[in-house]
C-alpha cells in the first residue's frame, strides 16, 4: 500500500496567489460603495481568489491511497474505485507557455472513473507515474478504450496503452 500527499511545495504559488488576491481585494472592497457595480464586480473576483485557497487547502490535505484492491482519496470526501470496477480512464497534458510563446512545460492529470464515483490527480503528486501506471495496467484488465489523447500521454510517460 502506497499513500501519498501533496507536497506544500507545489501548492505554495496556489496559497500565494488565493491569499494576496484575497487581501488586495478585501482592501478594495473596503474603499468601495457597496452600491455600485465595481463593488459586485470586486466581490465575485474575491469570491474567485477565495475558491483558489479553498482549493489548495483541500488538497493540501487530501491522501491518495494505492493499494492492490484499488485507489482511494480522502479525507474529506472520500472516494474509492476498485481496480476490478475501473471504466473510465483520461490522461491529459495542459502546456505552459511564456508571454513570448516558449513552452515553459505543463503538468499531466489523471481522472479515474467508475459507476458514479470519480478521482481525479494532477502530476504534482508524488509517484504520479506509478499511480497511472497501475491504473492503465487496470483499464487494460477491464477492457477500458481510452481516447487517443490519453493514449499519447500514456506513451510519452512510457506506460503500455490499454487496446
């Protein structure tokens, strides 16, 4: 059984953006009418920033456990997906790039799925690899089709394709 965590050092730039957003805005909020449309346009960019720290909190605390039966995150909103029961499997790469147009790289998430139940992990995880792997070596077992897409991603991390 493996269990990991997100490390803080990859949601730091979240915490940082969610909590200078949320107090630039707050000063904002305090200096204007609450009668006026800026004020409700500042309001729903401080509700925005706030759902960025929300965000990072929450996966500041989640656990994502593998395990032979299958994968599981918590603790809030606890999910579990046995590898036996694995019908839906979505790799995708979201690039990065520079104001000038350079690839400055991106990050991979992975979304398992199964009836009604849905996981989804982003490559900052540690052992993000040994994770898809296992979950592609699942999705073959099952018969999972993953999209071509997927089956790119799942071949640059050098993980055999699901037929």
């Amino acid at each position: 059984m493996l269990e990991v965590r997100y490390p803080l050092s990859s949601l730091v730039k979240d915490y940082l953006l969610g909590l200078l957003g949320l107090a630039a805005l707050i000063n904002i909020l305090a200096a204007t009418d609450s009668e006026t449309g800026l004020f409700w346009f500042f309001a729903g960019l401080t509700v925005f920033f706030l759902l960025i720290v929300l965000n990072a909190a929450q996966r500041h605390v989640m656990r994502i456990t593998l395990s032979e039966e299958g994968i599981e995150s918590g603790p809030w909103n606890r999910r579990f997906i046995a590898w036996k029961d694995l019908r839906g499997l979505s790799l995708r790469f979201y690039a990065v790039r520079s104001l000038f147009g350079r690839n400055k790289g991106g990050w991979m998430s992975l979304k398992l799925r199964a009836d009604g139940v849905g996981i989804a992990i982003d490559s900052d995880l540690p052992h993000f690899q040994s994770i898809v792997t296992k979950a592609a070596l699942a999705a073959r077992e099952n018969g999972v089709l993953v999209d071509a897409y997927t089956a790119h991603n799942l071949a640059s991390l050098g993980v055999e394709v699901p037929a």
